[in-house]
C-alpha cells in the first residue's frame, strides 16, 4: 500500500509543463519586436529553449470616407490600421519562467496571449 502512495507522489513531482505558444500583438512593429527581445531575454535567463520570434502577415483594415456628406461624393479619404503579430514557441518551459511571465511588465499597446500546448 505504501509503494502505490510513493509512486503516486513521484508521479505528481515529475509534472511536465506543457509546451508554451506566446503570441504578440500591436499596432507598432517596434514595440512588438522590443517586447519579444524583453521576453527571450527571460527565457534565456531561466534555460529555456526558444523558437522565435516568428514574424506573421500583417493583418491590414482599411477603411473608405466620404469626405463630405452631401456633395463631392467623389472625394473621399482612406484610412488603414495595421496589426503587427510576432510567435514565440516556448519548447521546455519550467516553472521559473512562468513565475518571469507572471511578472512581466509589457509597453502600452502591446496585447500578449499565451497558450499551453
């Protein structure tokens, strides 16, 4: 009865943190691309393999005006917003970089999603 206990609680310290997928967001490639050197920065100081950045499309929104509302319907304006998206894969993470992650402090503007894999 007591093996089974033991085996139990090894079980339970040998946990496997699953592989991390980070994925940045913003609407200045700049910001995301010194927010990535921040987070690799991080994995290197707590030994962990990285794979990344991974540069994604550009996602563009662009958006047509009329510039008056009642005459000179020819004349308008268009206005584009573009979305910069950069992947970091986190190969074998442990539990001192999910503690730097928690800590993390990014730029204004910069969206951060993290997935478990």
């Amino acid at each position: 009865m007591l093996a089974k206990k033991e085996v139990i609680k090894e079980k339970e310290e040998t946990k496997v943190i699953p592989q991390l997928r980070i994925k940045l967001r913003s609407y200045d490639n700049k910001v995301v691309d010194k927010s990535c050197r921040q987070i690799i920065e991080m994995a290197e100081r707590s030994g962990v393999k990285v794979v990344g950045p991974v540069p994604l499309p550009t996602e563009i929104r662009r958006y047509t005006v009329n510039r008056s509302s009642f005459i000179h319907k020819d004349s308008r304006e268009q206005f584009e917003i573009r979305v910069h998206k950069r992947l970091i894969e986190i190969l074998n993470s442990n539990q001192r970089f999910i503690d730097f992650l928690r800590e993390l402090v990014l730029p204004t503007g910069v969206e951060i999603e993290i997935k478990a894999i």
